[in-house]
C-alpha cells in the first residue's frame, strides 16, 4: 500500500462528548470498557469534553 492514510473527524467529533454504548459485559465487553476509560482520560488531558459512557447488559433466554 502507498500513500497516505488521510482520517477525518466531524467537527462536532472534536467540540463534544461522545456518546458510548457498550451492549454486553461479557468477555469483549469487559475488555473494552477499561480501554474506554483510558481514552476518555487521553482526550480529557487534551482538552476534549471526553466521553460518556453507558454500559447495557443483555441476556436472552
């Protein structure tokens, strides 16, 4: 692959909180909302507004 990546945001990605769902805390889940955590701090630290996360759990029987 040549050339280069180009990634581009909405700004209302760059002036506001994201809004996170995370469905299920299970095996994936559990592993994400850590790593969650550790963006929202990033972007905290860079002056973004962060994140705002919900978490859901779901079971079907």
């Amino acid at each position: 692959m040549t050339g280069v990546i180009r990634h581009a945001l909405p700004s209302r990605m760059l002036e506001r909180s994201w809004s996170v769902i995370v469905v299920g805390a299970g095996g994936i889940g559990s592993a994400l909302l850590p790593s969650l955590a550790r963006l929202h701090h990033a972007m905290l630290e860079l002056g973004h507004p962060g994140t705002s996360t919900a978490q859901s759990t779901m079971t079907t029987r």
